[in-house]
C-alpha cells in the first residue's frame, strides 16, 4: 500500500474492489485480424495453427509437442522475472519453449537474449514494444507466465484466458481474483497459480501444466474452453462501478445493456 498499509487496513469497511477490464473487441480470437488464424471456444482446434505459425515466425522448432510459454510486459523486477532467472533452466527441462516480448531494466533484456543464446529455437527474446506480435503470443502460445511481486490488477492474464491459452501466476493483487488455480479435486479453475514469493514454487507449477498439457488433454480443452468464455469486458466492471453507487445513494438499479 505504499506506506498505506495501516490506513487502508484501518478503513477496511469502507474499501472496495474493482477489476479492469479488457476491450473484447480488439482482444476476440474470433475477428483479430493480426493472428494467423481465428477460432473460438468451439472451433479452438484452430489455435494449434497460430501456434505453429508462431513458432516460424521466432525461429522456434515446429513442436506441437512441446508447450510455448508467452511473456508479454515490461521488463522489470516486479514482473518477477528474477524467479524465471533463478530456474530458468529447470523450465527448459521440462521441453517447453519460451517466448518473452518486452522493453526494460538491462539486466533482464541482457538475460533473456543470452537465453535466446543458449538455447536455440527453444527460447525467442523480442526485446522491443510490438503490438502486433503480442496478439500473435497471446494466440499461439499454450501458457502465460506472470509471476509479478505485485500486481494491482493484469490485464495480460485477462487478454490470455480470452485466447485460451491457460495463465500461470503468483496469487497477488488481481492476479489473485482473476485467475482460480486448476483443482483436481472438484475440477473448478481456469489456470495455474502459486502463493509464494519463490522460484521452486513457481517451477513446480509450471512443471504441473506441463504435465496437463501433455498427458491430460481432456482437462486441458476443458480449461482452455472456460478461460474463453469468461466474462473479462468492461461491462462486467461497469456494472461493479453502478453497484458501488446504488449502494451508496441507496437508488433502485437500471437496466445496463452490454453491446
């Protein structure tokens, strides 16, 4: 809280929420112009083709087998990118690739370009802004990595379950309320989450996807279909925003027509 922490604790009753949202329409598999091909949560058979386009485009080897990881941000510590650094190469382990777009802090740029280095058609660095290839990332990627120290809100995971591909997070700020974890137990989720601030924490859930991707298809459609028909429009915060002002002025509710 910045220093907040006490008062924003103190006034608790008096706090509410409310997510950002997403604009549906430039982010809609269906109509993106900027991906290689369109699908939907019924025909998403058709985003292992965004996927094998991207994987030419950045020089990755033509692996359906093998999961593509995406990262889409800034570059900066907290994204959490010392935790990918730290295990970066028990990730590669696992035969996923990984694919990271983003301009920052040196440090992290020069990491992930002697990544790209070191392993060869496995990781692709874009070190730039590149609106367009981040629509193909969210496109052809299977999972999305956020692992941020913080986060008020994300909008990238938001922008990922609306393409289908399943985000992995660390459970804080509006990561937390977006993303509900995979149980194996009652089946609920639409992605993959850790708690702790800690690179084996992270690896071991990425390891967990993996597994699911590769040996759980069923499980993996099922995600895959109830990330893209989640509500993450700004309708959906509106009606929150309305909600907090009836309250307050106590006036009967009007009809919100979402378009």
């Amino acid at each position: 809280g910045e220093k907040l922490d006490g008062l924003l604790r103190a006034r608790s009753e008096s706090l509410a929420g409310v997510l950002n949202g997403i604009d549906t329409n430039e982010y809609d598999p269906e109509k993106d112009p900027l991906i290689a091909v369109n699908y939907t949560a019924d025909t998403f058979d058709k985003k292992k083709e965004n996927k094998a386009a991207l994987q030419r485009e950045l020089g990755l080897s033509e692996d359906p087998d093998a999961p593509v990881i995406g990262m889409v941000g800034r570059l900066s510590g907290q994204k959490g990118l010392d935790l990918v650094e730290r295990v970066l190469d028990e990730i590669m382990a696992t035969g996923a690739q990984l694919v990271v777009l983003g301009k920052g802090e040196e440090k992290y740029a020069d990491l992930f370009s002697w990544a790209q280095w070191k392993y060869p058609g496995r990781i692709a660095a874009r070190i730039e802004m590149n609106h367009a290839l981040a629509h193909r990332i969210y496109a052809g990627a299977d999972l999305f990595l956020m692992p941020s120290m913080f986060e008020p809100c994300g909008l990238s995971q938001m922008i990922s379950l609306r393409y289908g591909t399943l985000p992995i997070v660390r459970e804080t700020g509006g990561l937390r309320d977006t993303v509900l974890s995979y149980n194996e137990a009652n089946g609920a989720g639409n992605g993959f989450s850790f708690f702790n601030y800690n690179a084996h924490d992270m690896l071991y859930v990425i390891r967990r996807a993996v597994f699911f991707y590769r040996e759980k298809q069923d499980v993996w459609q099922l995600l895959q279909r109830r990330a893209m028909t989640g509500d993450y429009s700004w309708a959906h915060s509106a009606e929150m925003y309305m909600s907090l002002y009836r309250d307050m002025l106590s006036i009967p509710a009007p009809v919100i027509r979402s378009e």
